[in-house]
C-alpha cells in the first residue's frame, strides 16, 4: 500500500511540474494602431493615445503614464496584472528592456543592448526580442532570442525571424522581406529544438482562441518575390497550433488580408488603397472608410 502510495505521489508531484512548466502566463501585447486597450486584474490599460496609461479597473483612476522622453517611442507594450514591459531605444546608441511593477510604480531596466532591439513578447520569466543579426548574417535579417530574467541566460532561437506571436505550445515566426510579401511561416517548441515550417506562401497570420489562422496567397510570379501581384488572390486557413486540421475559411480573396479575427478578415486591393472586410460565417463583404 506504502508502495502505491509513493507511486501515486511521485507521478503528482511530476504532472504537477510539467503543467507548470508548460502553463507560463503570457502576457499580452497592446499597440495604438489596433490593440488599444485591455484589463487585466485590478488594472486597465490604454494606449489609444500617443502615451501608454495604466488606470485602474474601472478605468477613471490613473496610476501611471510612460512618459515620452530622449528615446523611440515604444510601438508596443506588454502586460499582465503585475507588471509591465517596454523598451528604450535611443538612435544609434542602443537599447533597454524596462520593467515596471504596477503596485509600487517602480521601474527598472531588465536588460541593455549595445545595438536596437525589439521586444517581441514576454511569457513567465523569458523575454523574447528581436535584434539585426550580429553574427554576419544578410544586412536588415531580424534574430529572435529569448532573456531569462532569473538565470541571465540569453539564448538565440532562430535566424530571419520576424512578425513573432507566442503560442500556448509554440512560438511562431515568419521569414523577414524589405517588401511585403508572401513567405515561409515556422513554428517551433519552447525547448527552442526543430523547428517546423507550417507555411511556404504566408502573407499574415493570428493567434486565436488555441487556434492559427493564416492568410496564404497563390504565387503568380515565382521569379520575382517582390511582385506585389503575389499579393493579389490570398486565402485564410485555420488550424490547430501545431498546423495539423488545415482548412480553408474563404474562397480567393482578391487584395492583402492585414487583419484576421475570429469572425472577420479586413484586406486592402492592392494598388488601389481600398478596405474591406468579410463577415467569415455569411462572407458577407463590406467597404470600409480607412483600414481600422
């Protein structure tokens, strides 16, 4: 009976370390362009300005500003109900990760980079961030690399990598063009091992719900990737987060799919600087005034 029992706790104790490893929080990322505005906890956040604001939940009562000051602005941030993360960057003089915690107020720089990076999420203790590859790669080609703000540990997990979301289970990333373009889509574990090409011709994708949802386009000209007729008849898929279930959700669409929910698409015609958006249950199309 002793035995079983000892047998029963062990295999509790180690469900109860794997969960825990594989259920870090991640935290969520807000811009002023489209993801405005958030609550998380005893905390509201806005960014419908050009100065983010923490406020508290009901919204009227400011606890704090990040002020603007001899640095780039950042474009975006992230949070959860305890802290919040930025970066500094000052032109040619390199870059910061600042952390803030929310009840005292106070901030404190994570980290510092000799050369500019870009913060790219946050999940747990791991920072992850992009930075132009030091490592004599081709000129402009986005590193993703991940900072353990408990061990130090500052890891490099893939090269060319850009347009980064995390996942429950995965991290994905595209293949980075000075053109939009379509191009190759990967997801990778966070053992940060084997990477897995999910995509060849994506021009977009989300995270939603569990699930990835990715605009394709069809290749018209294949010996010019910069021909914005690449661009001209894309689809949306959907499928489980390790790319398995793939379906498609529309027909052809004719123009750039910019933005992907669970419920709509919004895409420009390319050339035209016209927006629409599709109702993806009725395919019901409509015009629209400005992108957002």
């Amino acid at each position: 009976m002793k035995k079983i029992l000892r047998v029963l706790l062990f295999v509790l104790i180690f469900s109860a370390n794997i969960g825990f490893a594989d259920n870090q929080q991640i935290y969520s990322k807000l811009n002023n362009y489209k993801d405005k505005s958030i609550t998380k906890g005893n905390y509201s956040f806005d960014y419908k300005s050009d100065v983010f604001k923490v406020y508290d939940k009901s919204g009227k009562k400011l606890i704090l500003s990040v002020n603007k000051g001899d640095f780039n602005y950042p474009d975006n941030f992230f949070v959860n109900d305890k802290y919040l993360y930025y970066t500094k960057t000052k032109q040619g003089k390199g870059s910061s990760i600042i952390q803030t915690e929310l009840a005292t107020k106070k901030s404190k720089e994570i980290k510092t980079f000799k050369v500019e990076v870009s913060l790219a999420g946050v999940r747990g203790n791991e920072i992850y961030y992009t930075v132009v590859s030091q490592h004599g790669g081709e000129m402009f080609e986005p590193e993703l690399r991940v900072f353990n703000i408990s061990s130090k540990k500052d890891l490099s997990i893939a090269k060319n990598a850009s347009f980064v979301e995390l996942g429950n289970t995965k991290i994905y990333y595209m293949n980075f063009l000075m053109e939009l373009n379509p191009t190759k889509l990967y997801a990778v574990g966070y053992n940060y091992k084997s990477p897995k090409m999910i995509s060849k011709n994506a021009v977009n994708y989300a995270l939603i719900g569990g699930k990835l949802y990715i605009a394709e386009s069809k290749i018209v000209n294949p010996d010019d990737e910069f021909d914005m007729n690449n661009l001209k008849n894309e689809t949306l898929f959907v499928c489980n987060e390790d790319g398995s279930g793939k379906k498609a959700l529309t027909g052809t669409v004719n123009g750039y799919i910019y933005d992907i929910t669970a419920t709509e698409i919004r895409y420009e015609v390319i050339g035209s600087e016209k927006y629409y958006k599709m109702n993806l249950k009725t395919k019901k199309v409509e015009s629209l005034n400005s992108q957002y």
